[in-house]
C-alpha cells in the first residue's frame, strides 16, 4: 500500500512527493526496476546466454545505492539532509518506512548513469532508488521533508517505544 502524505513543495523544477510504503511492494518495486534495466542491457549487447547475472549486478548497481546523506540523531527525531541536483526536474519521490528511507527518482544528467553505451532515453526514463538504512525505527506517519534550497531535509521522528504492562496471573 502506497499512500501519498504531501505533494506541495517544489524546487527549480522538483516536486517533492513524501509517500508512506509497505516495505513488500518497495522491494517489488525496486526489484521490478531493476529487471526492466538488466533486460534493455541484455538488449543492447544482443541477448547473448550466460552473462544474465551480470546483467543483473550491472542493473543494480545503476538503480539502487547507498543515499549520500547527512543525519543528525536527536532526543526524539531523525534530522536528514540530501543535495536534491542528484534528481532531475520532476518527482522525487521520499519513502519512508520504520527503518528505512529511500529516495527514488530520475538521475540528473550528469550522473554516472549516463555513459555512452546506455545514453538512449531509454535508459533515462527509469527511475533510481537510493536507501538509506536508519540506526533506529521511525514513526513514518509524522515524517515531513521541505526543500531548503538545493537541499531535501527530512524530519523523521523516533517510534514511541512500546510501553507494555505485565500482567500476572493469581493462582487459586
């Protein structure tokens, strides 16, 4: 279940989406991403047998990577920060699910995405996720992210902790 929380903000061309993800479909999702993108490179280099792994592994590294961020851990909230020139003009879309953040949209142009041997616009439609795993489980429902200039901030707070009460059983 994908459910979008805030559409409003935007920067030079970006509109920020925040959307609360079930963590299932995000895997689905990046997964699917990442078998369109190994299939177009098995396509170019002409479907040969055997090279489907590393079709795969190039696939990945080009979809999915490490969120280039600095975070801040406080009292009850997670502050991030991200350069929003990774992305190019249009959605960039925020996840946020307990434990972690993912950030998903089209690379700007001068990317490492883009070389000579997959510069079709093709190849640039797709959409890159980068994650980033948080040292602790967040509230994603009172997530909220704003542009300050170039940059996505990101305001996550902690998960309450779960307060629970023993019950103990008389013997009678």
């Amino acid at each position: 279940m994908r459910q979008e929380t805030s559409t409003e903000r935007s920067w030079n061309g970006r509109n920020l989406k925040l959307t609360l993800v079930d963590p299932e479909e995000q895997i689905n999702r990046i997964r699917d991403t990442i078998a369109l993108r190994a299939f177009q490179i098995c396509e170019r280099r002409g479907c040969g047998a055997g090279r489907g792994r590393e079709d795969w592994q190039r696939a990945e590294s080009e979809i999915l990577a490490p969120l280039n961020c600095g975070h801040v851990i406080q009292d009850d909230k997670i502050w991030s920060s991200t350069d929003a020139a990774y992305f190019e003009k249009g959605d960039i879309e925020v996840c946020v699910e307990p434990r972690p953040l993912t950030l998903c949209g089209t690379p700007a142009k001068c990317t490492p995405l883009l070389t000579p041997e997959n510069s079709g616009s093709q190849a640039r439609k797709d959409f890159i996720f980068r994650t980033f795993e948080l040292p602790v489980e967040i509230e994603p429902s009172q997530a909220a992210a704003r542009f300050r200039g170039r940059f996505l901030e990101i305001d996550l707070p902690k998960a309450r902790a779960m307060h629970t009460t023993r019950v103990e059983q008389n013997a009678a």
